[in-house]
C-alpha cells in the first residue's frame, strides 16, 4: 500500500475521491523497480496526465557546475521538443528564475501574467510552436545533490491550472523523489558481477524482523545501539506505510514495494543510498567500513591530521590510529596518502551510480 500523506482533510477542497483513487494507483507504480524514468514508462505516465489533466510533461536534471539544465525528457510531444529546450531555448525561458528557489509546484500563471508571457520570445518562437500553453512548474529540492525540474502542461488555451494540481503534486512531491533513487537502485542491478546491489537494504515485512543484505549487515555492525534502534525503528514504519524522513544518517532513504514469488503476498524492500562520493555514508557503503571508521576517513580525506580528527568527534587520539589503520586496510592502501586516490579510483569505477550522477 502507497502511503498518502495526511491530514486529507485540508485536501478534501480541491481534491474529489475519484482524483484520491487514482493518485494511489499512481503511486503505486512509482513503487516498482525500473531502470527507466516514469515518463519513459508510457503506460505510468499516462496515469499522471490524466489525473492532473494535463497531456505534457517535461523533465530535466539542473547542473549546478553549469548552471544549465541537461538530459531532457518529455512526454506528449516530439522529441524534438527536449532536445531544443536543452540546446537553446532555457537560455530564453522567463518562468526558471522565478521558480528557482521556489519549494513548491507553481503554475505558471502565478509567476508571470499569461499577456506578458504570451509576448516573450521564449513562448511565440518555442511553446506556441508545440502548443504548450498554460503549465505547472515543479522544481524538486529533495533527492540529495541531484535537483531536477518537471513541467506539466495543457493544448488547451484556456485552461488553467490552480489548487487542486499543486494540492496533487505536494502529495507526490516525496513519491517522486523516492522513485529517482530507485531507479539508481535498478540500475544498480546491471552489474552481474556484484552478487548483491552494493546498497545496504533491508527486506520488512509486516510482524517480523528487518532481513539486512551484506552490506547492511556491515552497516549495523558499525552502529552503536541508540541508532540500530532508531533504523530498526524507521524500517518497521516504512512496512506500515508511514511517511519516512529523506535521509538518515548521511543516506538518503528509498522505497521499494514488489511481491513475493511464490505467494504473491507484498514485499517490502528499504535501500539506503549514499549520496556523495567521499563523504561519510559514501565510504560506509562502499568499502564496508563502520559508521566511525566512515566519518574519520571522511575527515582525513579533508586534510585533518590525526589530532584534530580526535578533537572534532570527540574521541582519543589512539583510538584515531585504530580507525586509521582499519581504514587503510579495507581500502587495501599503504598509506594515508593514498586513501585519496583510493577513493578516487573507486569513484570512477564500475559500480551502482551515485546520487550525484544521473544516466
């Protein structure tokens, strides 16, 4: 079961029961594991404009380095329609920077009056060419450093989106976040050479006990018992359905929901995903290092000798050198020098993208 945000009550305004029914259909195929985007599944997609009504949908990753938007997709239209976007016309498109910054779904006609809009080069020489006209613009903040945008529009002139789209889409802000991390996990499993997804994750299930993969186990072994309890905590509410935080402890938290094979009865998965190359879960999870060993090879990492390492997490500086050598032996590394180039060997090696690298 997809789990719906409460309270509905604020919702029941401008959202009808037969639009509730169909936002949890939708939801729940977010839910299945696919190394493709949901626009570029047609048969998810098509559950989506039809319940926001509306028969485009864009999609673009923001590159902070370059400041540009990159590997476009769309729905409802040509293709050419992404490719020129991202070649020339964001460059021209007026509703970017009012929307950036903004932390919830905007239509367009909020941002700019539509006789202005209509005059911009960016919508006589480009949307009215692909009749686009009025929109609804949501920029996502929340799926660690990777920020992506998605558009959804109408052919319909006079249409005009208001409450009830954004009521809709702040309801799948956190399921849409959830189904770009799990796409890095499907993916994740076209390695046939890894044995299991190199993500720490857990099978729940309801009444018995989390079942950690390997990797998890490595992950547990590394906790101490306040935070085993409030993991252990977190995945029994996820298998109830509750809502769950974006992250914990330096991972971003993702959700997968698929069924047994032999019974059919419902299965749920929770992977944890590192989300920086370098920092403290990152190294946990790739090179099975414990939740200490994690943080001290991320400070040394920074530059940090061993003495200011100890005073900044509070521990001996002997203790430092234990980590320091357990560190340089599952790094497989002779020195503390190389820890460096370690890293960044295993950064550009072949294993499951990381959050900050979209295919």
């Amino acid at each position: 079961m997809a789990y719906l945000p409460s309270p509905l009550s604020k919702l029941s305004m401008t959202i009808a029961s037969a639009d509730l029914l169909q936002l949890m259909s939708f939801i729940a195929r977010l839910y299945e594991p696919s190394t493709q985007s949901f626009i570029e599944r047609p048969e998810v997609v098509r559950e989506l404009g039809a319940l926001l009504h509306a028969d485009f949908i864009g999609h673009a990753v923001w590159d902070p380095v370059s400041g540009n938007f990159e590997q476009a997709t769309q729905w409802g239209r040509d293709a050419q329609i992404a490719h020129d976007y991202e070649n020339y016309f964001q460059r021209l498109d007026p509703m970017w920077p009012l929307q950036q910054g903004l932390c919830k779904p905007t239509p367009s006609d909020a941002l700019m009056d539509r006789k202005s809009f209509h005059n911009t080069e960016y919508f006589c020489d480009f949307l009215s060419k692909h009749r686009i006209y009025s929109s609804v613009d949501f920029f996502l903040h929340d799926a660690g450093p990777v920020k992506f945008d998605y558009r959804f529009a109408t052919s319909d002139p006079r249409k005009c989106f208001g409450d009830r789209e954004v009521a809709l889409l702040n309801i799948l802000r956190p399921h849409l976040v959830n189904e770009y991390q799990l796409r890095l996990v499907a993916r994740s499993r076209r390695w046939p050479e890894l044995t299991e997804c190199s993500y720490p994750s857990f099978i729940v299930r309801p009444s018995a006990k989390p079942e950690p993969n390997r990797n998890a186990l490595a992950l547990l072994s590394g906790l101490e018992a306040h935070d085993r309890d409030v993991l252990h905590q977190l995945l029994v509410s996820v298998s109830l359905g509750a809502s769950w935080p974006y992250q914990w402890n330096g991972f971003n938290v993702c959700v997968e929901r698929t069924h047994e094979e032999n019974s059919g009865q419902g299965l749920c998965r929770v992977h944890l995903l590192a989300g920086t190359v370098g920092s403290a879960a990152w190294l946990q999870q790739r090179f099975s290092l414990t939740q200490r060993e994690g943080e001290v090879c991320h400070l040394l990492l920074k530059g940090m000798a061993d003495k200011q390492i100890a005073k900044k997490l509070s521990i001996s500086y002997w203790t430092v050198r234990i980590h320091v050598g357990k560190i340089l032996e599952k790094l497989e590394v002779d020195s503390r020098s190389a820890v460096g180039i370690a890293v960044l060997k295993a950064s550009h090696g072949v294993e499951p993208p990381s959050l900050g690298v979209c295919e």
